[in-house]
C-alpha cells in the first residue's frame, strides 16, 4: 500500500498517525487531527473531494488486512472505525418495526472489532445510538461541547480507557415536526429531509463542520468535538503510560 506523500510530511513524533476506517467526509478525522494526530482516511467512496487529509478509497477492511499482513500497520498509533451498522441503529429499527420490514441492512461491527482486535493497536469504534454489538464505553452528546445538534454517538475502547464524562441535561427539544406537531428547540435535527429538518448550512453551523456542503455527509458526521476529545483523552494517557506502545 502506498501512502500519499503529504502523510510523510506531516507525519513526526509529536503528530502520530492515526488511521480513519470507514471516513466518510472526515468529521472523526477533524477532532483526531485538532487534538494533535495526522489522519489517514480510508473509505470504499471517493471523498478526496472533501475529505481534508489523506485519502485511500478501497473497502476498509480490505485494505486494513493488506496492512496487517504487511506490517506496514505499526506505522499507525491508534485506529478510528465508524463502521456500517444500518441493521442496528435506531432510525432503521423503528422504521423497520413500523412498516414491517425485515433486517436487511449490512452490519460490520463484529468483522471490523476482530481485524481491529489483530491490527495489535489501540483503537475506537464508533456507532449511533441504537443496538448496535458496540460497548458503550463512552457515549457523548452534542450538549457536552455547546454544539446546536444532540447527536448521540457510543464508542467502544479497544487497548485503551477513558472516563465517561458527565452527560449534560439537553436543553430542551429538537426542533421539528413530530406526529403532526411542531417543537421549537435548540437543536436541529442533522438527518433525514423534510419535517422542520435542518438546512446544510444549519447542519454545517450546528456540528462545527464547513469542508463539506454534502447534505448525505453532514448526515452521517461525527461532530468533530467528539473525536477531538476521545483524541486529547487517548493522547493523555499514552503520555502517562497508561497505553502500551
């Protein structure tokens, strides 16, 4: 596998390099390279046109394979996977239950935590609220960093641990239609279209996201305050030698 060039020049001590699985726009990719990484993102579409750091399109977990196999994976510190599991998440589970529909969504938490798991590093799978096979070592919400959506997303520690930080009471209520009655709120919802749902430009203003006008991206972004705190906390406790190397 070779890497772009510009990964070489960012790359030194005091920015590890950090592999982005499954990257989408980069929003994970955002927090990890704030909090002092150099990000590598991989992904099966082309977002080279969005994407902010290096890019590889290919699947994930093949690739991920090619570097354990090659050893070249020990170039990478730690690994950020956001793996599809539309099968589990709670949108899908509800929509699903409602019309009848069977589960006929991917989910590839469990083949991802192995490769992970064989990759030899620490690392973090992260995966919306629902039901997905994740442990919800962390979970973080939008109102723990004054961020304009709730958004909240579960990540599962692998090598490593963290403590939870206190879950703020919200605000109040997302804004938007809700069974043909509309709420007023001071967040927007960053999902779907239609029913009082946030614009781009809200979705953009409320995740702190502006690399990207892809309404299907901003949908699936992790705001990158989260990422930026899992990556200031991993950094941390490396420095305290509470990670192996």
């Amino acid at each position: 596998m070779t890497h772009p060039t510009d990964i070489r020049r960012d790359h030194t001590e005091d920015r590890p390099l950090l592999l982005d699985l499954f990257c989408c726009a980069g929003g994970a990719a955002m927090g990890y390279h704030r909090a002092g990484f150099t990000v590598v993102g991989i992904d099966v579409i082309d977002r080279s046109d969005h994407y902010p750091f290096a890019f590889r399109q290919g699947d994930a977990l093949t690739l991920l394979t090619e570097l354990i196999a090659s050893g070249e994976i020990h170039r990478y510190t730690a690994i950020h996977a956001s793996p599809p599991c539309q099968k589990r998440c709670a949108l899908t589970v509800g929509t699903n239950r409602s019309r009848g529909w069977g589960g006929i969504h991917v989910d590839l938490v469990a083949p991802t935590r192995e490769l992970l798991d064989a990759s030899g590093l620490p690392y973090v799978i992260e995966q919306p609220d629902g039901q997905s096979d994740v442990r919800k070592d962390i979970t973080l919400c939008g109102e723990q960093f004054g961020l304009g959506v709730i958004r909240h997303r579960n990540f599962e520690l692998g090598g490593w641990t963290t403590t939870q930080p206190k879950h703020l009471k919200h605000r109040g209520r997302v804004r938007g239609w809700r069974h043909g009655k509309y709420h007023d709120g001071p967040y927007v919802a960053a999902y779907g279209k239609g029913g009082g749902k946030a614009t781009v430009a809200e979705m953009q203003e409320a995740m702190g996201i502006d690399w990207t006008d892809v309404h299907e991206e901003l949908t699936e972004a992790i705001p990158p305050a989260y990422s930026e705190w899992l990556g200031r906390a991993f950094l941390a406790r490396t420095r305290a030698g509470a990670v192996a190397a």
